[in-house]
C-alpha cells in the first residue's frame, strides 16, 4: 500500500519540508499569474502562513505594479530567481503555461492544488485506499505527481482511453439500459452510448442546463429521429435541491453554476424526480456541480445502487469529495478512476459499480 505523504516527499521533499514549517518560517512561493485566481490563491485554499514573494503574469502592462501589496514581475526577471523559490501557476487552465515554464527551465514548479493538497492528505489517502484495481490507483498517483511536477508526460503513462464513461472493461450493459445524462451538452454523450447500444435501450434522461447547447442538442435528437424514441431532454441543472441558482450561460462546455450570476436556471434534485423510475447508470459531468447533485441523489443511489460516471477534476476538492459522498451513501460500491485526456490534467473520471 502507497503512503500519500511519503509518495508526495518523495516527488518534492522540498515543498512538504517548507510546508510543515511554515508555521515557525513562513512558506515563500511565487505565483505565476496575476489574475483572478492569483489574487484569491490564499483566501481560495484556505491557507495560512504563505508568502507570496512575487507575483509574474505574461501581460507586459502588469509588469512593475502591485497586487495585493506584492510586486509584478515579467518571465525574465523569473528566470533569475533563485530556483529554491517554488512557482505555483495560479490560471484557470495551467497545463500550457506549465509547459512553457518548464520548457525555460523553471523546475521547481506546482499546480495551483498542491497546498490545497496537503492540507487534505487523510482524504487523498482514503481515496487511494477505496480504489479497486492497479490502474485506479496508477491514475490517482499520477495526477497528484503532476500536482507537484507539472510534467505533461504523466498523461500519457496515465491514459488509457480518450472513450468516456461507458468503459466496457468496468460496466456490462444489456439492451434496456436507464441513463441518467447530467451535462448532455450538445448531445455527445447520447451518441456515444447509442453506438455502443446499437440503438437498443430503455431511457436517457438529459439535462442541459445551458440555453445554446439545449437547442444544439434539440437539433441533434431530431436528425436522430426514430433512434431517439426513448430520449428525454431537459433544459435544466441538476443539483442538491429543485429550484433555481446562478448560472454562467457561456454556450459552452464549460457552462457552469455561479451562484451570484444574475442568470438563473431551474435545476431538479435527482430524488424529487426519479425515485419512482428505473435508473440503471447516471453519469454527471456539470463543471463543479458534481457533489451537489450527488447529495440531491441519496435515496435514489442507496434504494437502486445504479452504476455511475462522475467527473471529478473540476473543483481542488472533487479528487476526494465525490468519492468519499458516493461511498458514505454506498459503502457496497466499488470504485475505479480513468484519466481520458493525454494533453491534460481535465478529463478523469470516477466510475463505480455493485
């Protein structure tokens, strides 16, 4: 059995050192991106005795002022700082400034979670316990490995397959399936699943909470014609409880819940709608929403134990928060992860079957 702690020493005995002793020294980082996320890094992650020595951003018009009290610098001044300093690139989407940084020869290099990380190992560890096979938990230490290295080649050691959710190797599927499709977007997974069913099935229910995708997927049903006869499409969330929360209405993949947003959609709670039908699988992919809509699942999950498909990237937190709800539901599940993208740390699913 792997340790988490001593696994992470091990990658970058450096950083947990420093980490452990920043509460008598405190822990110096540069943050690379002065942005949004740069900005709320600390507040974000709940971390405490950080010292933010500088912060470095491509914009040239940052270069020289402040934020949050703490200088701007440009890449090339970076390159001349000492290397013991570690650089956590703080942007939305890290992995190609990431390889860029390493490519200048910035080495001593974090992903935005990896103090959010070890500040949460008694959960990382459970995770890795509850995983059911070698590939589970290959996958689950490459993705924390490239936490602490940002190195790209991970992926491809931990990718298996770019097919989602209907993974063979895990599920068996028989001719009268009942889907449950959270974040159907423009009807790709529909597609997917009907290749694989060869058109026998017994419901999809989809969700799209998303206006531009809705009518994309509308447009997709109806060029299916007679092969959609069991398909349910729902322009609404799906969510902890039925109403109605904040919305980013992007036309997008990435559509997400904003609870602030003056957008609003109407979301369903999956036990106010389905307790009375069949569910056989649901799969979730709602950019962050996932553990909310698992909540909104409960009796549904512990009354007909359905097979599941949850991504689980989307928040620092779903690494081990989608899991952990799953299996205080259903202890009986057993669990598997697959990372499906050989360019990039998004794309890791959490499966779970009987």
């Amino acid at each position: 059995m792997v340790n988490i702690y001593e696994f992470i020493r091990e990658i970058n005995p450096g950083i947990v050192g420093k980490f452990e002793n920043r509460h008598k020294e405190k822990f110096d980082v540069i943050l690379y991106g002065a942005g949004e996320v740069g900005k709320d890094f600390l507040d974000r992650y709940d971390l405490s005795d950080i010292n933010i020595v500088y912060y470095c951003d491509d914009d040239r018009d940052k270069w020289g002022k402040c934020l949050n009290g703490t200088l701007i610098i440009s890449p090339e001044e970076l390159l001349n700082i000492s290397s013991n300093v570690p650089v956590c690139v703080t942007i939305n989407e890290p992995d190609e400034p990431a390889r860029k940084l390493l490519k200048a020869g910035i080495k001593n290099l974090l992903h935005r979670y990896s103090l959010y990380y070890l500040l949460n190992l008694d959960k990382l560890q459970k995770v890795y316990d509850l995983l059911c096979d070698s590939n589970s938990k290959k996958v689950f230490l490459g993705l924390i490995e490239y936490v602490y290295t940002q190195n790209p080649e991970i992926f491809g050691r931990i990718t298996t397959s770019t097919e989602q959710y209907f993974l063979e190797d895990i599920f068996s599927f028989d001719n009268n399936e009942c889907i449950i499709d959270g974040g159907a977007y423009t009807g790709d997974t529909i597609q997917s699943y009907l290749d694989i069913c060869r058109g026998n099935y017994g419901k999809i229910y989809s969700f799209e909470p998303d206006k531009g995708n809705f009518e994309k997927l509308r447009a997709m049903l109806l060029e299916l014609g007679d092969a959609a006869k069991g398909i349910e499409i729902y322009n609404k969330g799906i969510y902890s409880s039925s109403g109605a929360v904040g919305f980013s209405n992007n036309d997008s993949f990435d559509s997400c819940i904003v609870k602030t947003s003056p957008c609003m959609i109407e979301v369903i709670a999956i036990d106010n709608i389905f307790m009375d039908n069949r569910i056989t699988m649901i799969k979730l992919d709602i950019e962050g929403a996932e553990t909310d809509a698992i909540l909104g699942a409960e009796k549904l999950l512990k009354a007909q134990k359905p097979k599941l498909a949850i991504c689980n990237y989307h928040l620092p937190s779903d690494l081990w928060t989608v899991i952990l709800q799953i299996n205080e539901f259903v202890p009986e599940y057993k669990f598997f992860l697959r990372h499906h993208n050989v360019h990039s740390w998004y794309e890791s699913v959490l499966y779970a079957k009987l």
